[in-house]
C-alpha cells in the first residue's frame, strides 16, 4: 500500500512539473520578423450611442397609437350597456306604474317582457364583444410600456387575465353561487368571484407601476367591477332579473336596474380613466426617454 501511494504521488508531482513547463513556454519570433501591435478598436461616443438596442437610453419607440382607439371602442360598449339597463329599468317601472293605474293586459305584459329580452340579447352581445376588446387594449398597452421604457412586460399574459377572470367569476357563480344551499356557499362562491377578478388588476398594476402611472383609478375599477358582480348575483340586473316575479315586485326590480345602470356608469369612467392614466404615462416616458437619447447623441455629434 505504501509502494502504491508513493507511485501515485511521484506520478502527480512529475504532472505538475510538466503543467508548469508548458506554461513557462514562450513563443520566440524569427529574427527580423516585423510583429504588428494589435489593434485595439475604440468606438467613438457617437457609434456607441447611435448603436440601439434594447434597455438603452435610446432605444425607446413610439407607443402605437391603436391603444387609444380601443380605449374609445371599449368605453362606448360599457356606456351602450349602461344605457341597455336604463332602458329595462324604464319598461320596468313603466309597467309598474300601469299596473298600479289600471292594471296590465296579458298582450301589453308579453309585449313589454318581449322587448325586454330584446334588450337581453344586445347586452349579452355587447358584453361578449367588449371582452376580446379590453384584451386587445390591455395586450397593446404592454407591448407599449415594453417599446417606450425598454422593460420587458409580456402581452400575451398581461392580456389573457382578462378572460381568465372573467370566464373564473362566471364559473364560480353558475357552479357555486347558483348551486349554493346556504349563505356560507354562496359567501365562498363570491370571494372565489373577487379572486378571479383581481387576476387582470395585478396585470394591470404592473403595467401601471413600469409607465409610473396612478393605481388609483385601477382600484376604483375593481371595486365596482365586485360591486356590479355582486350586485347581479345577489340582487338582480338586466340579465339576472326574473319574468316570472309578481307585479308588486316590479318597482323594486326597476331600482335593482337603475342601480345597475349608475354602477355601470362608475365602472366605465374607471376603466377609462385608468387606461387614459396608463396611455400617458407610457408617452410620458418616452418623450423622457426619447429626449434623453437625443440630447446623448447631440454631445456625442459635439465630441
């Protein structure tokens, strides 16, 4: 054993020896051979700055316009359900009031339920088409924040929030909230809905935070948006309302569309004013950016 460690370790040490001979090695030019110092390429301030990649100073790109023009599609959608449920509220409380004159005929009450399905079927139209949208806008308002700051913000999970919240608050209503024996289901059923909806509010916030735009107004909008869930689920609204309710109940169901109609209001204003905040904040930084660049290139052209 002893042999075998010696040998191992006369083995090692000649290794080493031969390691630091081929280090020791230098190459030696033939006499009279000219050796060129290598150059070392310098680039001036100027190609450095005019040189643009991604995350520089001058690198930032203007916003795409189209932002705004989704912002106005989807702001004239909300208001045309807002005013759909003003005009439910209206045949409601109409109908209400000609049955406590002097009272309903069976043609006037199918007429009257007629045309309020009518209106159902807008809004439930409108509602789907708001939808694709608000993800359009919130997928271009990230590609936006991305173009003018030069920090990364992925679109495709930005937009898809969207959907997934609302496809997860209408799912927790029709299998939880709908099917609920107790108000304890029907609580879980709802916070399980507000989860759902803060999915594109935390999306959202983050665009906000990296175009330094206010959070307040995204706020806002989420708390009308649970107000208005719970407010369809609990009391009733232009899709939820029932035609087979007695007619005493029809001034009551006229208020529920009214309130409906005024929660409709506070939630388009909000989403508005929360994506207006976001627009300027991202044209806001990259007039900074873009000027910053310039003013770098301009000292550079100056050297």
């Amino acid at each position: 054993m002893t042999s075998e460690t010696d040998q191992r370790a006369g083995s090692t040490a000649r290794l080493d020896e031969a390691r630091a001979t081929i280090t020791r090695t230098t190459i030696t030019p033939a006499p009279g051979t000219e050796v060129a110092e290598p150059e070392i390429k310098k680039r001036s301030l100027r190609d450095r700055f005019a040189t643009r990649t991604h995350g520089d100073l001058t690198s930032a790109q203007e916003p795409f316009a189209a932002v705004r023009v989704l912002r106005l599609a989807t702001s004239m959608m909300l208001s045309a359900l807002c005013l759909l449920t003003v005009g439910g509220a209206i045949l409601v409380l109409l109908l209400w009031q000609q049955d406590r004159a002097s009272g309903v005929l069976t043609s006037q009450l199918d007429r009257t339920w007629e045309l309020f399905d009518n209106l159902r079927v807008i809004e439930r139209w409108l509602a789907f088409a708001v939808i694709p949208v608000a993800t359009a806008w919130i997928a271009f308002a990230a590609i936006n924040v991305k173009r003018a700051t030069g920090r990364k913000r992925n679109p495709v999970l930005a937009a898809a929030s969207l959907p997934i919240g609302v496809i997860g608050a209408w799912f927790c209503g029709r299998e939880i909230i709908d099917t609920a024996d107790d108000w304890v289901g029907q609580a879980s059923g709802f916070v399980l809905q507000a989860i759902f909806l803060a999915l594109p509010l935390l999306a959202l916030l983050r665009i906000a935070q990296v175009a330094e735009a206010l959070n307040r107004p995204l706020r806002v909008a989420y708390v009308v948006s649970v107000v208005y869930i719970a407010q369809l689920q609990f009391i009733g609204g232009l899709s939820t309302i029932d035609q087979a309710s007695p007619a005493e109940d029809w001034g009551r169901l006229g208020a529920y569309l009214i309130i409906g109609a005024l929660i409709l209001v506070l939630g388009a204003l909000s989403c508005n004013e929360a994506a207006r905040s976001i627009e300027e904040g991202t044209e806001h930084r990259y007039q900074l950016r873009n000027r910053f660049g310039e003013s770098l290139l301009a000292q550079a052209e100056r050297g």
